[in-house]
C-alpha cells in the first residue's frame, strides 16, 4: 500500500519545502508554495511511462534505438527529420525551418502579447486548401469556440475548415487527439487543462506536469506535433512555462511591448535546431504579418536632425541575430546623482557588461561618471548579448556624458577589452553590407581579425583604443 504524505511546492523555482512557509526558502518568492500530496514509493505499483522512455518508443519505431549497440558515430543511420512549414517564415525561421512531427513545442509569452492570435493564423494557413489542407486541431482551453471563431474571422479566416475544440478536460482532448490524428494540435493554454485523477487545481504544478508529460508522450507515440502555450506573469516570472520547458523539445518565448507594434519570437531551446534565430512580426489591424527586412523596422530615425545626425547620446550598431544581421539603436543618457547614490539602469544588455564599459570610460578614457546616474536602452526589445555591441554602448555613454554626437548615419562595431583596446568582431563583413545597404555612410570598426582590412564603400575609421573612437565625437 502506498501512504500519501503532504510536502509544498514552490510554483516559481519547483523547490520543496516539507511545510508551509509565506515566502520560498529558495528563491525568495511570497505565497507560492502549494500543497501536494504524493504517494511514497510503492515497489509494486508500476512506473509510468517517462518521457525519456516515450522519446525511446518513437525513436525505436524508427529504427535508431532499435537492438541497440555500441556502433560507429560514422555509421550511426541518420535521422530524417521531415519538417511541416508553418506559411509562416519567420515563425519557420525560429523553429529552424518548420514544425518536425511528433515534437512537443512551448509557447510562452505574457498575456495579450498575442500567442493565441499568431497560433490561429498558423493553423488557419495549414488547414487552407492551398497548403494541402493539413489536418489540424486548435484546442481552446481558456476562450470559446465562439470567441475563437470571432478572432478567426477578425483574422479573415471566418471559413477555414480548422477544427476548434473547446475543452480544458486532458483526457477529453486526448481522446480527439487519437480519433482526428491531425498533424498538429495547438494547445491554448496548458495552464488551463486539467488530468481528471489529478486532485490539483489546473495551472498547479502537479496538474502541469501530468497534462504536459501526457501530451508530449501523445505527441511521440502518435507523430502528432503539439504545441503548448504557457502564459508568464506580467512580473517576468516564468511560473508555469519554465516548469515543463525540459520536457518539450523546442521552447519559444514571444516577446514584446503591447504598447508597440512590433513582437519577437525568440528561441531558448531546440532539439531540432539552433536558438540563434529570432523571428520578427507586427501586430496588425489584420493579425500578425512576418517582417522580414528587419532592420529597418527596428531602426527610428524619426528623432534624427536635419542632416540626419543622431542625437547626443544615440548610436547604432550591427547585431547579429542568428543569421541575420538587425540594425540597432543603443541609447544612453546620463545625468547627476544624488552624492554617493549613482544608479545604473540597463535595458537589453547585460548589466554587469555596462558597469565594466562604465569602469574602462573613466579609466582608460578619461570620463568622471563616478557622480553621474547612467540609464543604457536597446531600442526595440532586442537584447545585446554579443560584446560586438561594447563600443556602441560605450561610445553611447561618452557621448551623452559629453553631449557631442557621431557624425551622420555611422555605425560602430567592436568589443572592447579592460585596457580599453577594442577588439575585432565576428562577421565584420556581413554587418558592414546590411549597412551599406541601408545607407549609411562610415563606420568605426576595429582592426580586422585577419589584419585584411574589411571591404567596405563606406568610410572606415579604423580605432584601436576607446579614447581614439571618443575622439571622433563631434
Ligand atoms: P492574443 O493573441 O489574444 O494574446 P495572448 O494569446 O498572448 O494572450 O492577442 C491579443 C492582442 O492582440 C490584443 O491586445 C489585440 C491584439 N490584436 C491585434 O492588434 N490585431 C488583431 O488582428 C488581433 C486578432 C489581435
Ligand atoms: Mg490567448
């Protein structure tokens, strides 16, 4: 017999504690420790089926686990992996070229960002006539099906045959899941759908994890691909998606301000691809629409002067993002602070990267910022993780700091070092066309990697130190 015993669960970091305590012992948070009750170990009671162990079912059925032995990697068979394209460019471009069968997939992103909106209209271009009329299934766990077909015909999808099912019932939706074998099933959202044998109230983390290893061992052992919306709270915290992100293969965070147009389907895992890629869309009055020259969607010159000078305090760079090069604006602005209280605000970088270009401005520079509040922003939610982007927040901040600007329409590149040198970047070339193309007219680089000098019809100041660079501030 197994005797059930009671323990609480933090819904935001999953660390148990044995009793009930207002705020998390781990990670801090209040009022998010649930109780759950679990049966201790019983050596009779058969396992259930992990997803490891639905992952080898599948795989098996192709044939690579299949007698398995030690073999050659050379001579290991390869794996097809067939993909089923979305319509969707840039929704295929972040999944690494379409949605490969029988994988499980999570959607997160805050709501109102519009998940429900880019998952419709995917599904509605598949189940269209001229895709092949892809059977798929939009299970909508929070909205009607009334509501869904009022969205769908917002969308201009009134007529679409997409099938819509309205039920939060897991093993309800399991079973049209079995009946209809569609090629893809969306689920809207996981939070909402709930095992029945499960005690839980739906969106708990036991209900979570029951309903997304269920799913996702449906999706492997029928080929179906699945994908799971996962709401995060307005506060950034990935309450539920976060729990069932190592049991999907592929997680994709939407993200986005909903007081702008544009929206960023960013990749943070994928068994079947890499997480370089972004994929870029604008929300409009007809849905979401794919942007593809992204780099001007990013870049608003609209603050520019007559000439088309920046302002003090504004320079753009070239980030790389995947394979694709975006045209970014970094600005900055600095002001005094109250003695001995600088503050250091920081969107779309790494904080502790500002406080070290910060630290080589006054040093290797000459810059006092010591007394100064620094506030760094990337324009447009792109986050800079590249160092390429050091010159361009360091000369953002000098530039602000001496409220002088760059010359018109130059692009800065370099990652910068302790002793204030700046050093090459990847794919200088690449970066250096996109703003060609786009018009700008200098650049300031570093020294090639390669000691070849990069071609470029624009005009290429060349710095080896930050003070050179700062120099050229007008
Ligand atoms: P939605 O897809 O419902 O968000 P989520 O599923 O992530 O919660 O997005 C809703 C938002 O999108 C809402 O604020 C209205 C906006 N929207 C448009 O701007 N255009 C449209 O065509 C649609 C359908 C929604
Ligand atoms: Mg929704």
């Amino acid at each position: 017999m197994s005797k059930l015993k009671t323990y609480f669960l933090c819904r935001n970091c999953g660390a148990m504690a044995p009793k009930w305590m207002g705020k998390c012992p781990e990670c801090g948070a209040w009022d998010a420790l649930d109780e759950m009750t679990k049966a201790t170990e019983d050596p009779h009671r058969p396992k259930s089926l992990t997803v490891a162990a639905a992952h080898e079912a599948v795989v098996g059925v192709q044939g690579t686990y299949a007698d398995s032995m030690p073999i050659a990697i050379s001579e290991v068979p390869p794996l097809e992996v067939p993909r089923l394209p979305t319509r969707f460019a840039e929704f295929d471009r972040v999944l690494g070229g379409g949605i490969v069968p029988g994988s499980a997939i999570l959607l997160g992103g805050e709501p109102g960002i519009g998940k429900s909106t880019l998952l419709l209209q995917a599904l509605a271009q598949l189940a269209s006539p001229s895709a092949g009329s892809v059977p798929v299934l939009y299970v909508t766990s929070e909205e009607s099906a009334q509501q869904t077909q009022l969205r769908a015909r917002r969308l201009g999808y009134g007529s679409s045959t997409l099938k819509v099912y309205a039920e939060t019932n897991l093993e309800k939706i399991a079973a049209q899941i079995g009946r209809l074998r569609p090629a893809l099933v969306v689920v809207d959202s996981v939070q909402m759908i709930y095992k029945p044998d499960n005690p839980s109230a739906p969106g708990s983390v036991s209900q979570l994890r029951d309903c997304c290893t269920e799913l996702v061992y449906l999706a492997k052992a029928s080929g179906t691909a699945i994908i799971l919306v996962g709401h995060v709270t307005k506060e950034g915290i990935l309450a539920g998606p976060k729990l069932i992100e190592h049991i999907v293969d592929t997680v994709l965070y939407f993200e986005g301000d909903s007081h702008h147009d544009h929206r960023i389907v960013r990749c943070a895992k994928n068994r079947f691809g890499n997480t370089l890629e972004i994929g870029l869309f604008r929300m409009t009055e007809a849905g979401l629409e794919g942007v593809e020259d992204a780099s001007t969607l990013l870049l608003d010159r609209t603050h520019l002067g007559k000439d088309g000078q920046s302002p003090a305090g504004a320079v753009i760079t070239a980030a790389l993002q995947g394979s694709r090069v975006l045209l970014v604006e970094v600005q900055a602005l600095t002001t005094d602070a109250m003695l001995g209280t600088a503050k250091r605000k920081v969107t779309g970088c790494d904080a502790s990267r500002v406080a070290m270009i910060i630290a080589v401005l006054e040093k290797r520079a000459g810059l006092r910022l010591v007394d100064k509040d620094v506030f760094v922003n990337v324009v447009g939610g792109i986050k800079l993780n590249d160092p390429s982007a050091d010159a361009a927040i360091a000369l953002a901040i000098a530039s602000a700091h001496i409220n002088r600007s760059l010359a018109p329409s130059t692009l800065v590149l370099g990652e910068l070092g302790l002793l204030g040198e700046f050093r090459p970047v990847a794919q200088a070339q690449q970066r250096l066309g996109e703003a060609e193309r786009l018009g700008f007219a200098a650049a300031i680089v570093p020294v090639s990697k390669t000691k070849v000098p990069v071609k470029s019809k624009l005009t290429l100041h060349v710095c080896r130190r930050l003070d050179q660079a700062v120099a050229l501030l007008e």
